[in-house]
C-alpha cells in the first residue's frame, strides 16, 4: 500500500527515520528472539523494501547485533536509550520496522501472527484481559 512518508525515532529523539513508498505487511511475531529483543509477547513488525527505508537523523547512534547461528535474524538498537530501531535482515532484501517506533499511523494493520507454536506459554490475547483507560485504582 503506497502511503504518504512515515516517520518514527527512537525513545530519546536522538534516531529518526522516514518511509517511503509501500509500507510492506505489517505482522506479529513470536518467535524467541522477538520475545528476547523486545521483552514482550511478540514483536509488532512492519517489513519494507531497503529503498523505502531512510535514516532522518542520529544514524550513529544505531547499535546492531547479529546473532551466527541465525540465517535472517539481527536487530538494531539505540546506543544511547535502548530502543528497539529498523533493521535490515542478513540477507539485504528487507528492513524490519518496529511498528511502536513509527510517529505515525501507518495506516495498515497487523494480517498475521508467525511462529504462533513459539509463542510464550503464558501469553493471553488481549482481547480477553480487563481494559483500563489509565492506571487502574488498587
């Protein structure tokens, strides 16, 4: 889906990015290492085209970790706050965006959860847990 430009930063603004063109699938994923780089049930994954894909500001400040024993796998960091940022997979071909680092909404939703039979023996949809609009009362 070909969206107007999106932008997304770290926690500290220190990063910035921006993208362009089509805004790829966008997908939950609950493989092990998503848990590990996240601490979360799950990764909330865009995937985008390496063309589609521009840091804005503070690439220097992008940390990145590449596991040996992985084919695709990698992740990309904020040296200076910790947050998770994009990172383009081993092989080049495409960048995987945390979708709670982009500024806006990217105007696409999550079609598909990946390696459910990983998924963390204590996960529970949200849709069953009890919503507050902020912190509740004891």
């Amino acid at each position: 889906m070909n969206t107007p430009p999106l932008t997304g930063s770290c926690l500290c603004g220190k990063v910035k990015y921006q993208l362009t063109g089509n805004t790829g699938i966008f997908q939950y994923c609950h493989c092990s290492r998503c848990r590990k780089f996240t601490g979360s049930a799950h990764a909330s994954n865009l995937f985008v085209m390496p063309e589609d894909f521009h840091w804005q500001q503070g690439e220097e400040h992008v940390g990145r970790f590449e596991p040996e024993d992985t084919k695709h796998f990698a992740t990309c960091f904020c040296k200076h706050c910790g947050s998770s940022l994009p990172w383009k997979n081993k092989s080049g071909k495409v960048v995987i965006v945390p979708a709670g680092t982009l500024d806006d909404d990217p105007d696409i939703r999550p079609i598909q959860n990946i390696y459910w039979s990983s998924k963390a023996n204590w996960y529970i949809p949200t849709s069953e847990l009890a919503k507050h609009d902020e912190l509740p009362t004891k």
